[in-house]
C-alpha cells in the first residue's frame, strides 16, 4: 500500500445535529432541479402510484400526511430499483363537504342562492384550503413528479379542473352508449340535511339510545286488540302490512285477518313472513312503506304498492295527514302525545338499534322514491369479484373487506346528485317529445347553462331543449382517477402500454367506494382490473385509540405544527418505524413522534463520524466478503 501523509480527521459536517431549517431550501434546490420530474421518454419501466387525492376543505389530517409519507418512500424505492416512477398529487375538490362548508361560512343556502353564485363560493374555499394542502405535502418532502396544475402526465391535478371534468364526462358517454346507465324511480337512500340522493355506499350506521313504542292495533274481523311494537310511530300512516314469523302459535290465527291502523284507521293485511323475530317487542311487526330496507325488500317482494310519507325536505307529506308539514322529530313526538291521549301506548322501552346515516352530515336518512341515473353494477359482481383475484393485496387479509363489500351490493349505483359543485351530468332533452341528447365526449360540458350543441331535435325537429341541472356522486369522478393519470385524455399509447395502474394506496374506509367503484368502472370501460398492487392502510388513532378529529379538540395533532417544531425528516423517520399500518391501527401523539426524532440525531452524528473520513476515489479491489454484501444490500 502506498504511503500516506497525516491524515487529521475532522467532520465535513459543522453541525452536531439535523436542523429543520434547511429541508425548504432542500426542497426549492429539488424543484429547481426537476429530478423527479416524469420523463415519458425514458427507457425505465413505468410504475405508477394512484395517490389519493385528499380533500381540501379541512386541514391536512396527521393520518394523511403519515400514508403519505409511506407512498414516498414507495416511490423513492422503486426509483432506486430503476423504475421511472409516475408519482402524481391531486386534490379532490368536488361534491358535498365543500358545499357544506360554503353554506356555513357564508350563511346562504344552496336552495337559494343562485348557482353561478355558490358555486364562486365554493371555488373561494377550495383555492385557500387547498392552497394550504399543498403547502403540507411539500413541506413534508415529498417526492411527487410536479407541484404544478398540468395537463400532462405527471402534473398535479384537481377534480374540479375543466380536463378533469372533462374525463368524468367522457367516460359517462362511453357507459351510456354501452347501455349501462339508465334513468329510473326507485326507492333510494336520501339525506335531507344533503338534499341530495346517496348510494348505499356513502351510508354509515351509528349504534343510538331509541324508544320502542308499543301500540295498540284492533283486529278487523275479531275486534280483538294486539300490541305492535315500532320505534317509527310516525310511519302509520305508510303501514301497508303487519306479519308474524311463521313458527310463532300466538299469531297463527291471526293470518288472511286485517290490523286497522290507529289514528289513521285503514286496514291492512296480516300474514306470516319470517322477517318477524318472535323476540322482538311482541313478535308482531308493521310493515311501513320506507321505515328501514327491510320494509322496502318486503314490500318489493310481495309487490305491494308504498305509501310515500316523506319528501325531499326530510318534511311529513299529505299523506301524513294532520302531521303534514313536520320534521320526521316533530311528527314522532306529536303522534307520541296523540296516541297517549288516545290510550293508545301500552308502554315504551329503551333500546339500542343501528341507524343509517349519511357518511358526510351524519344525519339520518330516509327512503324517498326519486328518478335519478343508474349505473348497472349488480349483474357484473361475479366478474368483479373474479377480477380481485388478478390484484395482490397488502396486506393480504384486507382483501376480505373489498369481497364482503362486492358481496353484499344489492341494487345497481345510483350515480346522479341534486347538488351545484361537482361534475354535471352531459344531457340535454327535447321539451317537446323528451329525447335525450348525448354530446359527443372531447370537452367539458354544462348543460344547465349551455345551448344544447344541436339547433334541432332529431326525433321531432323541435328547436326546444333542457339543460340536465344534475351533477355526478363524487365518487364517479374519483374511481376514473387511474385512468386520469395514465394520459388517458393526452396521450393513448402511453395509456394502453402502461394500464392497469401499478400501486393503489388507500385507507380501508373507502375501500367500499373509491376501490371498488374505481374496479367497477374499469371492468365496465378496459374489461380489465385498474391495479396490479392494492395497499391498504388502517387508521392513525390517538394514543388512547380514539379517531384524531378536529371536532375533538383533545386528540386532534396538525401535522404541521409537528414540521414546523420538530422538521420534516423527524416526522418521516417516526411514520417509517411506528408500525405496520396495514395491520393495525397505528398510536400517535406529539411525544411519540419527539421521541423517534431523538433517533435522528443518532443517524447524523454517524454521518458527521463518516464525514472525517477523508474522500479517497479510485479503483477498488473488493475483497468477496464486501461484494457478497453489496450485493445483499442491492436485493433488498
């Protein structure tokens, strides 16, 4: 070996530990150098990571930006392994939550504010929340290909952006003119705080303390009395059909005789179904028109005609009689004290029952009968299922979550909204003979403010058309995010080489919409499956397991208050060690975190030790002990 002077090791870094001052710096140096930057051209493979857009109308969640964390270090890898890697951020700023939030911050109702009007509010909220959304993610170093609205791949993007829209709209036209979608009346779950239809897949159920009222009905033919007990008083005057589970002897004589219904006094049959649990109140059940989906099913079933008791304001209709008018609460506590006064309430008992709620106002839905856009779904669940077994999923298990969703569908999407900020629905129709206008798909419609692109009528030469004023369920805009990303709109050839999508990373809460409708669309448009991987995350909880919200002041960490103390890389080391979030909810709290930081401070006083080593550049003879492990080091 050849002789060497005397070396005086000292560190080339000055500093004794990281300081979080310099990551923007960092980061600006990054943008600069556009080295993440998708290069279509390059010779790499493509590996594409579906981000989830987050919404924008609140803060960035701790839960957020610590998945987000996690789809970097994705990114990053695969970069490392030769991949070029698609690693787009979006923002969804579609649908109800901004609507919500437009109406209380500005005190106007989106019932009566002019549309062109709410919707410049609600662009208001949006540009300033997702502005600072942006600002989050990039203070957090993340490695995404562009902080730039583009329409190109690899651009940041918005679902409210017109090209964005655009594809939505585009793929609506393709289902139609497939015979996928269809318009029908049906029976739907509808949020009256909402004003707006939902699908089953936006319905949440919360566990609540209810009274079981047990009222007096008379039989007809025997003027004997029986007990029916309902927690729904104010459902009599839909009750189309009182049964009895077929085993239970104490009713079986009561079977082709008719209850009359108190208060309202008409009659309706009385049978055995095996619905009614013996067990239950008195074994006796009434059979409202909409009370729960077990009444709509019978009802469907035994094709008997509803009673509709309740509008779209979530108010007490005609039929209701003197109750006309009411809230769904003002009616069940006036119909409570009628019946008192009538002695007609044998007694009431507490109970705890599950109630359907809708997953953004978590208010109690009703069942209102609504002509609304469908999009077949139910006919295509065995392929669908089938198509889950082409998709790996990690972790392995949660594939269960997405199968017991496919399993329990039971009605086909309804995917049209009666809301203002989303994307609208490309129909127009003729005034005169009702034909429907379909545009042909190549840019972003608005019917209700456009002239239909047609002078006249084909079917009746009429010059006469109506906007559709309908928008779509937000999540129709969110299950084509893949194909968005893939240059569907910009560049088809890519599109074709590199679809299905390599990565979809998404919590498990939405596994029943944005996954499975993202798999349904796809089937339905590629006949393929849109993911080859699948990861799926569990929750960031509180350290006590509690859901970190902000309506909790107690459990709510902003993750950039974390940053802005302890830097981003502290934060990023603790969402790399903390645990396996895909099986198992993950414990967070502000010390955690400051306790992991700690671990940073180890890692840079070893990159200070290396640093005084002095930089020797050459040719290397490896000794078969060091290439044995730089080669174990390149497989991982």
């Amino acid at each position: 070996m050849s002789s060497r002077k005397s070396l005086v090791f000292k560190p080339r870094l000055k500093e004794k530990r990281w300081d979080p001052s310099v990551e923007p710096i960092i980061f600006q140096k990054w943008q600069e150098d556009g080295i993440y930057e998708f290069k279509k051209d390059s010779k790499r493979p493509v590996f594409s990571i579906d981000t989830p857009p987050p919404y924008v109308n609140t803060p960035v969640h701790i839960g957020q930006a610590y998945t987000y964390v996690w789809m970097d270090i994705f990114a990053r890898y695969k970069r490392m392994t030769g991949y070029n890697v698609l690693f787009p951020i979006g923002l969804d700023k579609n649908g109800l939550p901004v609507e919500v939030q437009a109406e209380k911050t500005f005190g106007i109702s989106v019932r009566d504010t002019p549309r062109e009007e709410f919707i410049e509010k609600c662009k208001q909220i949006l540009k300033e929340s997702g502005d600072q959304s942006i600002e989050t993610f990039k203070r957090l170093g993340l490695s995404c290909n562009s902080w730039r609205l583009e329409h190109k791949i690899g651009g940041r993007y918005e679902t409210d952006d017109p090209e964005y829209r655009r594809l939505t709209q585009e793929t609506f036209i393709m289902l139609w003119r497939k015979g996928l979608i269809y318009e029908d009346e049906k029976t739907t779950n509808y949020c009256p705080v909402c004003g707006t239809t939902i699908s089953d897949a936006e319905v949440e159920y919360e566990e609540e303390e209810t009274d079981l009222n047990y009222i007096r009905f008379r039989v007809k033919e025997t003027g004997e009395e029986i007990i029916i007990a309902t927690t729904r008083p104010e459902l009599l005057c839909s009750c189309r059909l009182v049964i009895f589970n077929p085993e239970d002897e104490r009713y079986t004589h009561l079977d082709g005789k008719h209850a009359i219904v108190p208060i309202y006094g008409h009659e309706v049959p009385i049978m055995p179904h095996p619905y009614a649990k013996p067990e239950f109140g008195s074994g006796l059940v009434m059979i409202c028109s909409f009370g729960d989906y077990s009444d709509i099913r019978i009802l469907r079933e035994l094709n008997i005609k509803p009673i509709y008791a309740i509008d779209e304001m979530g108010r007490m209709n005609k039929n209701a009689g003197k109750y006309e008018g009411l809230t769904v609460e003002e009616a069940r506590r006036q119909i409570i004290e009628d019946l008192k006064s009538e002695g007609l309430i044998v007694k009431v008992e507490r109970i705890k029952q599950r109630r359907p709620v809708c997953w953004r106002s978590k208010n109690p839905i009703e069942f209102v009968p609504m002509k609304e856009y469908y999009l077949k779904q139910v006919e295509f669940k065995d392929e669908i299922l089938k198509m889950a077994d082409e998709m790996r999923f990690f972790a392995p298990e949660s594939k269960q979550i997405l199968i017991d969703w496919i399993n329990s569908v039971g009605i086909d999407w309804v995917i049209s909204r009666r809301r203002f900020y989303g994307t609208e629905i490309p129909l127009w129709y003729c005034e005169e003979c009702g034909y429907v206008y379909v545009p042909e798909p190549g840019r972003y419609y608005q019917p209700w403010k456009e002239k239909c692109p047609i002078e006249k009528c084909p079917k009746c030469g009429s010059s006469r058309f109506r906007g559709e004023e309908r928008t779509f369920d937000t999540w129709f805009d969110s299950a084509t995010s893949e194909v968005y990303i893939l240059g569907y709109l910009w560049d088809k050839e890519f599109f074709k080489e590199n679809f299905p999508c390599s990565l979809r990373p998404q919590g498990k809460e939405i596994v029943r919409n944005w996954l499975y409708f993202t798999m349904l669309k796809s089937y339905l448009l590629f006949g393929k499956a849109p993911f080859r991987n699948v990861w799926i995350h569990m929750h960031v909880v509180d350290e006590e397991g509690r859901k970190i919200s902000k309506s909790r002041p107690e459990t709510w960490i902003d993750p950039q208050e974390v940053i802005d103390r302890l830097g981003a890389e502290a934060f990023r080391i603790w969402s790399g060690l903390e645990g396996n979030i895909t099986r198992g909810d993950i414990r967070c709290s502000f010390e955690r975190i400051e306790g992991t930081s700690k671990f940073l401070t180890k890692l840079w006083n070893i990159a200070r030790f290396i640093s005084s080593f002095p930089q020797e550049y050459g040719d290397y003879d490896l000794a078969a002990l060091d290439r044995m492990i730089l080669a174990h080091l390149n497989d991982l």
